[in-house]
C-alpha cells in the first residue's frame, strides 16, 4: 500500500474560521481538510490530516513521517518561528517536505519573518489561504514521481 501524506497543522489552527478573520479568513480546518482529500483522489494520493496544539506532539509525529508518510506538509503555525526542536525533526526527514501558511508572514509582524521549517522545506507557500495546501499536495505529487 502507499504512504500517505502527512499534513501537519500547529497551535491554534483549530480555531480557523473564527479566529482572527480578517487574517485567516472564514475557512475552517475542517473545511481545509475537505479541500485537500478532495485534491488527493484527483492526483491519486492519501493524506493523512492532523491538527495539534503541543509542540512535542508535532514532533512526535514528524518523527512518524520518516517511516509512515511518502511527503509532508507542514503549517507548523507559531512554532514555526520559534521550535530548533521541530528543525531538528525535519532534519532527519527523507521525503518532500512543503510548508504553507495561510497568511503572507511576510507582510506581518517582524517576528513571523523567520521560520525554522524554511531551510529545510522544499518549498514555502504563503498568503494564498486554504489553496496553499492544494498547491503544496500539487507540489509533492510532482515530487514523487
Ligand atoms: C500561520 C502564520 C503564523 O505566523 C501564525 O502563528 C499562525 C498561522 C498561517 O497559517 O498564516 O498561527 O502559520
């Protein structure tokens, strides 16, 4: 059988949809979840879709992904900025890894400027919203072949 593809979502991100709006839109998680299953069928992949607030759990199960995932995408949310411990995890990582925010970082606060997956993703989506993920999945099929 094939491995899915992990897709990773960070502190807070459950609250999507009535969490600060005007940044993050109407969406929910859930409805992002529908969007990238829905993606899946038509490029002939599985995803596995997870939400955690804790830090060690993300890392718990990025450290999953070496053996049971065939690529990853990450919304590591604020721990993005912040965790050496979640680059460390991704750093023993073989499979394609691409990570996406729903917001432009980059046209936020300075603080959001630097993200600890950056240097290890293979590619960086941000500010598209919820199409993020589906170009993100779009971008490992293409990767896997
Ligand atoms: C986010 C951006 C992060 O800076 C923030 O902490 C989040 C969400 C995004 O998807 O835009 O929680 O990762």
């Amino acid at each position: 059988m094939t491995k899915p593809i992990y897709v990773l979502n960070g502190p807070n991100l459950n609250l999507l949809g009535s969490r600060e709006p005007e940044i993050y839109g109407k969406t929910t998680l859930a409805d992002i979840e529908k969007m990238v299953a829905d993606r899946a069928v038509t490029l002939g992949l599985e995803t596995d879709f997870r939400q955690t607030n804790s830090e060690g759990e993300l890392v718990t199960w990025i450290q999953e992904a070496r053996e049971g995932s065939a690529g990853l995408i990450l919304n590591a949310a604020a721990y993005s900025h912040t965790s050496i411990a979640i680059f460390d995890a991704l750093s023993a990582l073989d499979v394609p890894i691409m990570e996406v925010h729903l917001s432009n970082i980059f046209k936020r606060e300075e603080f959001r400027h630097h993200s600890y997956v950056s240097p290890i993703a293979q590619g960086v989506i941000c500010g598209l919203g919820a199409q993020g993920y589906e170009l993100a999945l779009d971008a490992i099929r293409g990767r896997l072949d």
